[in-house]
C-alpha cells in the first residue's frame, strides 16, 4: 500500500469516527437546548465546532476528512466536546495528528491478578513487577530469594531505595557501582515521564538526604536506554554468578513492567542455580 493511499484511510476512518462520536452525545449532554425541530442524532456540526472554539467550514472539512492540519490543542478541545475517554483520545490523535497525544504519567500500585499468576508460573525464572516509580508490587518466590522483597515493608520496597540504602542489596550486585549507576541513569528517563507527579520528586528528595552516593550519581544526568542485558550478581552458596535479564510491558496504559532473570539457556551453571532458587 502506498503512503497516500494509507493517508486516505486515514481521513476516511477519521471522518467516520467523528460522525459516530458526535452523533452519540445528547444536546443535554453538552449543555444545549433539544429543541423541538432537530433532527440530527446527537450534535449538529456547527454545535461542535462552536464548543471546540473552531469555525464551522473548518470542522466540516475535518468531518469530511479533506487533508487539513490540525493542532494537539484542538484535538484536546474536541475529545472533551465529544467527551471521548482515554483510549478514544488517543485513537483520535493518531487518526488526525499521526501521533499520540502527550500525556502526564501517573506511579500505579496495584497489579492486576493475573499478572501475579503469569509470575508464579515460573518457579525457576525470577521475576517481580514494576511501576514508574520503580516500586516492587508484585514478585515470585524466586525473585524473593534472589532479593528479598518480602522483608522490606511497602513503603520501603521500592527498587531503586533498596539500591542505595539496603545493605544486602548492596552485597548482591557485584560490582555494585557500575551497575547501580546503568540502573539509575534508567530510571531518570521515568523520572521525566512523570514530571508533576509528588511521589517520584519525594523518592528523589529523600534519597538525596540519605545517600551521599545516590546524590552525587544523580547530578551526572546521564541517560540510559531500559535496562537489559547481563545482571552480575553475588550469591553466598553459588560465588559469582552472571543473569540475563529484560523488561518487558505488562501494562503500558499503568506503566507496568516485569523485570524478567534467566540463566543463558545451555549454561551448565543454570541447572545448579535452579537447585538453589527452588531449595
């Protein structure tokens, strides 16, 4: 398919979802009189193109899908004239903006039940959930033996606060500060998704107070892509060992991630870590 044919589609499906959406929503709905005369299901034109503050010949050719511009600031106008909810905006900008309409991350802190089975399931992979704050919501058993989220309280299980302040965690990646620093430079790229969210400036303040290191690692504002690859860590019974691990998006509308570890399949090392994970 060529790219003005796949344009066209574009304006047609845009055209068609601005008729269905307009013709859903009652005078009432938006404030306007019936009227005893109307015979236009749900909104006229000129109703919606005066509530999104645009002139009617403009919206018409929108409607029609002629290939106009349109601005972000319009398209927020008309999903709340249209009262479009957060997936119907977002259709919205990708029809007639091609592209998604920015928008301020929220931290989420629950995990839905079935993600927490899909975790379960792999006794010998450890695996835990995590929001964009970096909060541990969600963990197996084998990502419980690897980093013990289950003896931090709620408040204090958050990744990147056991990073710079728990000293088992400390023990476990080896080498600590090359690591830890990736992992940060990681979590900044988060940090500037939710920009007006309190609870990510609180976790920031306060581990500014209490580490020294995290301090001065987090004026180097370095930025790095998620975190993947190979995880060094030190176990007691098994020395050190090397983990492949990956993120991947469990929820993308909630920002939430499963932070996945595996032995490199046809290591010899794996079947005794495996022993140890399930002993």
């Amino acid at each position: 398919m060529t790219a003005s044919r796949t344009l066209t589609r574009t304006r047609e499906d845009l055209a068609a979802f601005l008729r269905k959406h307009r013709e859903k929503i009652a005078p009432e709905e938006a404030g306007l009189p019936r009227g005893r005369r109307r015979r236009t299901p749900g909104l006229r034109r000129e109703e919606v193109a005066a509530l999104a503050g645009v002139g009617l010949t403009w919206y018409t050719w929108l409607e029609q899908g002629r290939d106009i511009g349109v601005s972000a600031t319009f398209l927020d106008n008309l999903s709340k004239t249209l009262k479009l909810d957060a997936a119907e905006r977002r259709h919205l900008f990708l029809l007639a903006h091609q592209r998604l309409p920015s928008e301020l991350a929220k931290t989420w802190c629950s995990v839905p039940p079935l993600v927490q089975t899909l975790i379960d399931d792999l006794p010998t992979r450890p695996a835990y959930i995590l929001n964009l704050r970096w909060d541990v919501l969600a963990w197996n058993a084998a990502a419980d033996k690897l980093f013990n989220s289950s003896a931090h309280s709620p408040e204090r299980r958050n990744m990147l606060w056991l990073l710079f302040t728990d000293p088992a965690m400390r023990q476990r990646l080896s080498p600590w500060e090359a690591q830890v620093s990736q992992m940060l430079s990681s979590f900044r790229r988060d940090f500037a998704r939710a920009t007006q969210d309190p609870a990510m400036d609180e976790l920031v303040e306060e581990l500014t107070k209490v580490s020294p290191e995290f301090k001065q690692l987090w004026k180097t504002q370095e930025v790095n892509a998620p975190c993947q690859g190979v995880r060094h860590l030190y176990i007691e019974a098994l020395g050190d060992v090397a983990l492949e691990h990956t993120t991947l998006t469990v929820d993308e509308e909630r920002h939430l991630r499963l932070v996945y570890y595996a032995y490199k399949r046809g290591k010899a090392e794996a079947r005794i870590f495996n022993e140890w994970i399930m002993a």
